[in-house]
C-alpha cells in the first residue's frame, strides 16, 4: 500500500507504527538520522552550553514519555520489508533502485532528507510529506520551536502535503495543530501534537483513500521558510530563562489563544 521513508527518531517510528496498525504491505525505507542528542557547541559560553544541554536532555524525556519504546514498529506483520539507508544514498542511486523495484507506488516521507525531484518522479501514486510543521507559516526547519518562541504555540503543528521542489510547499492534503496544555513545556507540546496526528491520521485516510482521488488543498501565500542558520542556542534563553518552559500557561494566561484556521481534505 505504502512506501514510508523516514528518519530514525522516536516521533518517526511512533509514525510508522501508527500507520502499520491500519495497512497492510508496506515497504520502510529508514534513513539514520544525525544524532538524536547532538553535540553541545562550545563555542558559547557555559550558561548557553548548559541550556543545550538542558533543551535536549528535556526533548528526549518528553519523546520517551509520548512514544514509548517503538522497537514494536520493526516487528510490525504488516511492514513487509525495512531497509536501511544514509543520506547518501538519497543521492548515489541506491534509493533510485529501491523505489524502481517496488511494487508500492504511494510515498510517503516524514524526517528523512529533502528527495531531489528526479526520485520524487519515481512514485506514480501519491507522493506526500509530513512536515512537523504548520505550513505556510512554519515552513523549514525547527519548526516546533519556532511557534513557542514566537509566543504563539497554538501554531505548532503538522502538514500533510504533496511532495514538490519547493520546501515544505506542496500542495495540502491534511493539518493538525497543538492543543494548548497548559502543563506542557515546548517539548511536550510537540510531542503531543505528534501523537494525536499519528493517531488519527491512518483512520481518516481510510475513510477517503479508495472512495475518489484526493485532490489536495492549494496553499494562497507562500508563508515563511525557517532556515537552520536562523537557529541558535542562544534562543534557549528566551526559552528558560525568561519564561522558565512554561510558555504555554504564560500565552494561556496573557494573551487570548485562537487556533489557526487549518487546511484539510480528509475532514469535512
């Protein structure tokens, strides 16, 4: 039914154990990702070397806590193969041969490297991305930072869109946004909104997939692309100096909290 291609982290796997519930015959292609607790840069000073390592030791728990250990998603009976690749051999040929010799022709990608558009026209199915982001707002990378460091967490959220050259533009087939707990630091905001997505997603396309095409939703504004280089540890002290990880009460309890309008085809 489904090719997945995804990175290796907890969210990833909780993905694709979701979806392998509900289909049946899929191929995982599982890209290993950059280290999943990276490197603190000592290039800053000890305060910000110590928030690093506070943000990501936090990000680990809280995805321990939502995804649990998805060792189950490799023993899934309806994963009829995985196979393992680097970010290299999005580019050497290797996937090119993979995906020629699938007998699936639905994609989709979630955390895995930007495929160049030669290998997006492999798949003559349907070709979608999740993007852990809520686009066109929250286009790029890092995207579930941004929203909170922005004081608007209600903006944290996921786009389920077709695959293109642009960066995270494709046309849109389905979003979800965070539902605002109060309790909830950053990471937890995240990881909940991640959740709920990989949840309800399999049972809503259920209902759509095989009745017509899915004709996706066109974005009106190209939004904001957040690049890496626009991130920076010294962010962090926004983060937990200021409002101690707990801007979700701060923007509850000083701001009025309106969700975002979302795009989707698969609810009506």
């Amino acid at each position: 039914m489904f090719i997945l291609l995804t990175g290796n982290h907890p969210r990833h796997l909780y993905f694709v154990k979701s979806l392998s519930k509900t289909y049946k015959g899929i191929t995982w292609i599982l890209e290993k990702r950059e280290s999943f607790i990276p490197k603190i840069d000592k290039n800053y000073n000890f305060e910000i070397q110590k928030l690093q390592k506070l943000h990501f030791s936090k990000r680990e728990e809280a995805e321990n806590t939502f995804f649990g250990d998805e060792d189950i998603a490799f023993n899934s009976p309806n994963i009829n193969q995985i196979i393992e690749i680097t970010k290299e051999d999005i580019f050497n040929g290797k996937l090119k041969k993979i995906l020629i010799s699938q007998k699936n022709k639905n994609l989709i990608t979630y955390g895995c490297s930007k495929l160049p558009i030669n290998i997006v026209k492999l798949i003559s199915g349907y070709k979608w991305n999740v993007h852990g982001g809520l686009s066109p707002w929250y286009r790029g990378v890092i995207t579930h930072f941004w929203p909170s460091y922005m004081l608007e967490p209600e903006y944290t959220g996921v786009t389920l869109h077709e695959l293109t050259e642009d960066i995270d533009g494709g046309d849109i087939i389905h979003q979800a946004v965070a539902e605002i707990n109060i309790k909830d630091g950053i990471h937890e905001n995240a990881c909940r909104l991640v959740k709920n997505f990989s949840d309800k997603l399999p049972k809503l396309l259920k209902k759509k997939l095989f009745k017509k095409k899915l004709l996706p939703i066109k974005s009106n504004t190209t939004g904001r692309i957040w690049t890496g280089r626009m991130w920076s540890p010294i962010h962090l002290k926004l983060i937990y100096k200021v409002y101690n990880d707990k801007i979700n009460k701060y923007c509850f309890e000083n701001k009025k909290i309106k969700k975002p309008k979302i795009k989707s085809i698969l609810i009506k």
